[in-house]
C-alpha cells in the first residue's frame, strides 16, 4: 500500500476511490496523468529517504559544494565514498562533529576543526593553511549560528574539503533552544590558501 495525499485529511474513506487517478494542474497542462497513491499505515512507511544525485564541478572554485555534500552525509558509508572521490580530483577532505550548548562551541569548535584537519593532512601546520582553515570556519559559522541565540543547543557536522588553492568549511546540524524544537541549518565558510 502507498500514501493516497489526496485524501490524507479528507473525512471520506480513502479506499472507497481505489482507481481514480489524480490529476495536478501542471500534469493536466502537459496532459500527463498521476496514478492514485494510496495510504499506509506508519508501521509500512520506509524509514528514510534514498537520493542519488550527480554534481558537475567546473573546476576547484566550486570547492563549497564539495563541502557541503560532506558535511551533509548521514553514514560512515556514504561519507567515506564522497572522500574516495574528492582523493580521485587530488582534493584532500574530512568531516567531524561538534555538538553542545553555543556557549561552549568555540572552543570545541577550535579543536575538533583544527585537530581533524592536521590529523587527516588536510592542511600543513603553517601560519598561511592555519589562516586559511580559520576564516572559512568563522565565515560557516557565521551562516550556520545567527547572532540572537544564546543558549541554544547544537549539533553539526563539519566537512572540510581542501583544494591545492582553496579550503572550505562546511556546517550542517540542528540548533534549538528546546530538545523538541531543533531544526536543520547550514553554514558555508570558502577561503585562499
């Protein structure tokens, strides 16, 4: 059985209409038709979401997205094929996590960017990669933590991909000021080396 979104609020039966089709405006423009979709129960519903998506870069200085697709996997798995490619394009990367109250971020935030980035030979231990790495940081965080939360709770995953001209820091997670209320943000830090 699948979700009939037609009748999900409706106060019909929805099985009583089993093969009526459904027809959007868009669909019945291009005379296509939309076959009904039917309603589960929440014990049938698939847990998550699939996607495969192929992203054409023109060169280095689309480095950002590279970033962002990192710090958006959800498993070891898929993280760890997005680096097998980005090593294919001589690109060096790596992701970590950081989580608490904003209170406490920056120095968590400091260390797990810093130390992930050294350990995994992202960058060099100069002044110029050390730069670099820090300004796009602050450049993420600045988009991923608005300036009116004050204690809020955050949790983020960072993905640090790294270029022979750029270095960019990506920042998705959830913040909230309450456990029930978190939702997604993201921030994108790009920097020369």
């Amino acid at each position: 059985m699948s979700m009939n979104w037609k009748h999900i609020f409706a106060t019909e039966d929805p099985e009583s209409n089993k093969d009526e089709k459904v027809s959007t405006s868009q669909n019945e423009i291009q005379g296509a038709e939309v076959a009904n979709v039917m309603r589960t129960e929440p014990s049938e519903l698939p847990r998550g979401y699939n996607f495969t998506v192929n992203i054409h870069l023109e060169d280095d200085n689309q480095l950002g997205r590279a970033a962002l697709l990192l710090a958006a996997t959800s498993t070891p798995e898929e993280e760890r094929k997005l680096k097998e490619q980005f090593t294919a394009f001589k690109w060096r990367s790596v992701a970590t996590e950081v989580g608490g109250l904003i209170g406490d971020l920056p120095q968590k935030l400091t260390r797990a960017l810093v130390g992930a980035s050294l350990n995994s030979g992202v960058i060099e231990k100069n002044r110029r990669e050390m730069h670099a790495l820090m300004h796009a940081a602050v450049e993420a965080m600045d988009g991923f933590i608005s300036v009116g939360m004050l204690e809020a709770s955050v949790g983020a995953k960072i993905g640090i991909v790294r270029s022979q001209r750029w270095i960019s820091v990506a920042v998705m997670g959830d913040t909230a000021y309450h456990a029930v209320a978190h939702h997604e943000r993201c921030g994108l830090g790009v920097m020369h080396l």
